[in-house]
C-alpha cells in the first residue's frame, strides 16, 4: 500500500477513535445563567462579551476567538483546563486561568450552552483591514486547499477530524473562526506552548499537524478559514453540534 494511503488510513483511524473529551457534559444547562455571565461577568471573571463580542463572534484586535456555535462540549473542555492551568496562553488570553476559576463547574456548563445557543451568524475577519495594519495574512486559496484535501503525504485534510462545521463533541468549529486567533493556536501547537489536545498514540492530535504546517502554511490556512463560508463550500453541510 502507498505510504500516503497508509497515513490517510490511519488518520481516518484517529478520527474514529474515541478518546477522552473532559467531564461529560451535564444534562441540565441553565441558558439564562450562562447569558448573564458572558454579559456581566461573575466575580473575578470579567464580562466575556468585553473580549469575545456582544455576540461571541470574537475580536481579531484582541486575538480573542470566536465561541458562538463552536461546540459547547468544546467550550467546557477548554474552561476547565484553564481553571486546572493545562492550557496556559500568552498575552491577553492570560486572564482565562483565573476567569474560568472565577466561575463554578455548572456556570462553565451553562456558559458553554448559552454560546451553542446562539442564532448562527457570519462575520468573516477583515482580512484587507488586518493588512492595511501590517499583520501578515496568507492566501485564501492556498489555505483551502490544505483544509479540503491536506497536503499529500504530510498533512491529513482538516475537514477530515472538523468537518467543516465542527463535527462532533470532540472536533471544535474552525471555520469562521477569526483569523488572529486561528494563526496564534496554530503557532501555540507547533511551537509545543498549547499541550492540551488529546493524545493519541502518544502524540497530541494537533501539536502532530501544526508540527508539519510551514508559518506560510499556517497564515494560508487561518486566512480561509476565517473568511470561509458557514457550510462546505462543497455544498455537503454538517450539522453544527448542537450537545
Ligand atoms: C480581557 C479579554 C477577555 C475576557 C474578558 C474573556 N476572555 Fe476568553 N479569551 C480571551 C483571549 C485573548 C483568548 C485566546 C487565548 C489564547 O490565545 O489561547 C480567550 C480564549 C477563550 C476560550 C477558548 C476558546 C477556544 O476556541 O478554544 C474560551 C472558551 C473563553 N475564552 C471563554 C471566556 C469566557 C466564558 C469568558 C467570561 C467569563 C471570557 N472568555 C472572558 C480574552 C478574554
Ligand atoms: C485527527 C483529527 C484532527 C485533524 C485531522 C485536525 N484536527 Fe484540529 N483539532 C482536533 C481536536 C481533537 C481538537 C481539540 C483540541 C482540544 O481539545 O483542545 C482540535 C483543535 C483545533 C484547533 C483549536 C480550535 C480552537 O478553537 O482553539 C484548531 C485551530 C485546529 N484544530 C485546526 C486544524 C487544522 C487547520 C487542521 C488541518 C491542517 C486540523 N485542525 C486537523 C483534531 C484534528
């Protein structure tokens, strides 16, 4: 068998593995309650909307992502490793650690449901804005391609774990994720600073990809997926998780 086919093989076998996602997600989510602490804060945590948007669609100026529609299962993952400092980001992300312990585990679960949620909307980065400020942004197309179909023999499709749309509690949204944020995750997985992907076969799935990713790769791939429309732009649309 091709070695090509072989990694795609067992790419496809990761993708279908079950592995450890965090706490299951608790069955009763109060909504109101998640509402009001993205809108107001609660005690050290600060008002999410302040960072993430009136709407949780994210703020390229402040590298803060997108949460609206990613995947609640997701969500509360990644609130309970910062509370626990297993992911531990630079620069302004930094106040994540002592937010997420500001907030009880069911506050985390009920934020969590409130940005699922969400009416889904479209707001892509300004990726000429971005520019005209100086950050460097890569090529639309270029990225699609490594998102569709990957890069042969080194990189398995994005679209194969994600979906296009978020594909499962386990695979977050990444499209119209922006574009700021996409490009520093990225970076955080390759240089080994974000280590809380799950391990399989004792490699972290995504330290393992960004791994092969070039810089140029990674601004490409952030630059589509940032703009990228809501559905597969090969019209085979995925449900957004709805856990
Ligand atoms: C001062 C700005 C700020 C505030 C306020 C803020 N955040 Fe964040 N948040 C960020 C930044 C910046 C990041 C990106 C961290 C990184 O680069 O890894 C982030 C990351 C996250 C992530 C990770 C998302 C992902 O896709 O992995 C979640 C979840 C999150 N914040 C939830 C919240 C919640 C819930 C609140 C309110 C209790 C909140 N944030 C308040 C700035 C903020
Ligand atoms: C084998 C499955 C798999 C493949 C293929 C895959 N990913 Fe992931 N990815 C994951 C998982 C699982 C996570 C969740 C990590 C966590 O739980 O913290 C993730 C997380 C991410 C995140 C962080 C999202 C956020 O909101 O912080 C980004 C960005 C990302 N992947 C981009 C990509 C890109 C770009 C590709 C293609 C080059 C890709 N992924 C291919 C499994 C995969």
């Amino acid at each position: 068998m091709k070695k090509s086919k072989l990694a795609l093989l067992s790419w496809l076998a990761i993708a279908t593995t079950s592995f450890q996602i965090g706490t299951a997600f608790a069955g009763n989510v109060d909504v109101q309650n998640g509402q009001t602490i993205f809108n107001e804060g609660k005690g050290e945590a600060a008002a999410c909307m302040g960072c993430h948007g009136e709407k949780g669609l994210g703020n390229d100026g402040m590298g803060a992502p997108r949460l609206a529609n990613i995947g609640a299962q997701y969500i509360k993952k990644q609130l309970d490793e910062f509370a626990a400092d297993k992911r531990n980001p630079e620069g302004m992300g930094a106040v994540m650690n002592g937010f997420a312990r500001a907030l009880t585990d069911q506050d985390r679960a009920d934020v969590a449901g409130y940005l699922n949620s969400l009416e889904y909307e479209v707001e892509p980065s300004d990726l000429k804005g971005l520019a005209s400020d100086g950050t460097k942004i890569g090529n639309v197309e270029s990225g699609k391609a490594i998102v569709m179909r990957g890069i042969s023999g080194k990189v398995p499709a994005c679209q194969d774990c994600h979906g296009f749309n978020g594909r499962d509690p386990r695979y977050p949204a990444i499209n119209q994720q922006k574009f700021v944020y996409l490009a520093n995750q990225l970076a955080a997985f390759k240089a080994g600073t974000r280590t809380n992907d799950p391990v399989v076969l004792k490699v972290g799935i995504m330290r393992g990809i960004a791994k092969k990713l070039s810089d140029d790769d990674i601004l490409d791939i952030a630059s589509f997926l940032s703009t990228a429309p809501r559905v597969d732009p090969r019209g085979d649309s995925h449900a957004i998780p709805k856990q």
